[in-house]
C-alpha cells in the first residue's frame, strides 16, 4: 500500500487529492511540523530533504509535487487525471505545474521561510513585504496564460486543478484577493464542489 | 521545425543539450538578455514569463526545462533520454530535476537576481552571501542522496545529466568548489566528452 507523507495545508495537499481521485489504496501519514518532525532523523531517513510531499510505494520513495502527480496519473490511469498518452498535452500541464513548483510556491515561501535564502531579520521582512506583489504577478499570469477554464487544462479535470487549488488555498495568506483572478476564483470554487475532494479536506486537516 | 529559443549558460542548455542528442531537427535562437531582449514585445508573445528556455513547434509554445526535457524524450523515444516506459524510472528522473528546477536553481537565482523576491540592496548582498552555503548544501544532497554514478540515474546517461551539467556549470560563480562532490565531478567531466555535448557548448556560446 502506498503511504503519503504530508503536512496539513502544505503542498502535499495536491498529492493527497490525486491519490483519492485515482482511488488508490493509500494511507495518508501526517508529519507534524509544529515539532519539527520533518527534521527528525525517522523522517529524514524517508526525506533526507526534510520536506513533504514523500510517497513511498513497495518501489521505494518518490518526493516532489510534479513527479509524484504524474506518477500516480501513470499509475492510475483509468482515472485520467493527466493526458498521459500524449505527450504535448502532458507537457504543457507538466509546464503548469513547474511553474507553481518553482516559481509561485518560491514567491510564497518568501513570506514566511526567509531564513532558506537569507540570514538578516530585515531581509526576511523586506521579503514579507514582497509577498503580495511577487504571488499577485503569478496569479495575473496563472489568469491570463493558463487557465483555459473551468479548468485548468479547460473541459478537462486533471492534477494541474489539484495542484493550483492547493497553492490557491495560500492566496489569503499571501494577502492577495482571489476575486482579482475570475477564472481561478470560478476553479476553486468548483474543485471544492467535488465530493473527493471535500473526503480529503476532511481527513487531511482532522486533527 | 523545432526552435528552442535560450540565452548562453542559462538552464535552457539543458533542452539545447536534449535535443542534439535526440538527433531533432532544430533551430536555436539566441535571446539577448544584454539589452532585455526577453522582456520585450516581440520575446514577450513567445513567453509571457519573459524567461528562457521557451521551445515552439508546429504544436505551440513549451516552457519550462523539466517539462520540456521530458517532452524531448517521449517524442525522440528511440534516443533513449529518459525511462519514458517506466513510470517509477521516469517518476524517479522527474524528481531529480523538480530538485534542481525548484530548489537548486532557486538558490543560486538569490546570489544575481534578489530583486525578484525583495527591495532593499541590503537584502539582496544578504542574500548574495548566503548562496555559496545554500548552493552547498545543495550539492552534498546531490551528491550523497541522488547521483548513483557514473551518471545520474547510474549507468544510463539521461536528461538529468544534461540539466545537472547545466546547473553545475554554474558552482564557481556560486563559490561552491565542485571538488567537495566527487560524483558530481566525476559526472561534469564526462559529459563534457561527449562529441555530442561539446558541440552543443560550440554552437550555444558562439558570437
């Protein structure tokens, strides 16, 4: 059976949701990074990178968002989760969701995890500021250039919703209205409406 | 005909690399990031994102290296560039280089391009000073967790080895001494033999 390993809230969400969306015989295992159990050495042992996502399958231990949600689109695909027997359509939500790896979840970690990319106090808080301007010029370009509607990809439900749902989740947070991004806004709201998905919510944030 | 259009030395060598050894019948366009050529009009309708690597064929526009490197080697899949009939194989390449595009590039962006995520020259000589540690530490997770050797994914050279390279390439600028990592030295200097490679490095930095 294949285990997740992820933190509520945290970029794992969107492998979480693909696991239930694939209906894969899965268990979800919450690490707790209020006490610092990413940096713990059982933990490390699975992730030496202390982060989550990490899924580990009778194969062994796959991390990354992007590598792990065409893994289980691959896996599962029955599902359909991802155009995975063509190779532009997979590329082009595989650029999708490489740019919310690098790019959008980069912008947002700025506003509370300085310290990876800087020593000052002043520098931490010089990139809070940031924030709001850096995740709204993603999201313009998330509006504008990506999202064909109402989903991603457009007629077609796949990881890249589950992915930009889960950064989307963030825009609070990062002080950026969603109601600027009327096509993200209507995904949101409509990813929300999947039973799956409220499944996972339930289980993803219990305590 | 295939156009990939880069800048010199940037992680657009990697799909420069990719598709010389796919043997496609390509262009390569030289973007002139001297006089902010990617940040014009003309650039702009090609890549929004005003960033290299953007790759454009009969079928549109791709960016992003980790989906274009993976697009290269399912549509030249008798190259063999990537384990593309293997979804834990490629899933495994796929984490590899989400690692270098998310976090291994993201470092070393702070040491020139701290403007991207603040405002103040003091945060970004902050940030400038701690690359050689972030990068670092980078590298010793490459080097003890991911190369098997003597390439990245262990006897099957691969897209991973044309993106490490690329990123490699880049370590003395980041005061990180590429002797403190053996395989990864190791790896650096072999693909640089490669007839293929060393005419790729010909054509990408000429005048």
């Amino acid at each position: 059976m294949i285990k997740l390993y992820y933190s509520p809230g945290s970029c794992a969400l969107a492998s979480h949701i693909a696991l239930e969306e694939a209906g894969a015989d899965y268990e979800a295992v919450r690490i707790d990074f209020g006490s610092d159990e990413q940096k713990k050495p059982d933990f490390l042992a699975i992730n030496p990178k202390g982060r989550v996502p990490a899924l580990v399958s009778d194969k062994g231990i796959l991390t990354e968002t992007p590598a792990i949600l065409v893994f289980i689109s691959q896996t599962y695909s029955a599902s359909s989760l991802a155009p995975v027997n063509d190779p532009w359509a997979l590329a082009q939500a595989q650029a999708f969701n490489s740019y919310l790896c690098a790019t959008v979840h980069v912008a947002h970690a700025h506003g509370g995890r300085g310290h990876r990319w800087a020593n000052q106090e002043t520098s931490f808080e010089d990139m809070r500021q940031k924030v709001p301007q850096t995740v709204g010029d993603c999201f313009t370009l998330i509006e504008n250039d990506y999202v064909k509607g109402p989903w991603v990809l457009g007629d077609t439900y796949s990881i890249c919703d589950m992915y930009l749902y889960t950064v989307s989740r963030w825009l609070e947070r990062d002080r950026v209205d969603i109601s600027r991004f009327p096509k993200v806004k209507a995904q949101f709201e409509a990813i929300e409406k999947r039973p799956t998905v409220a499944r996972v919510l339930e289980n993803h944030f219990a305590d």
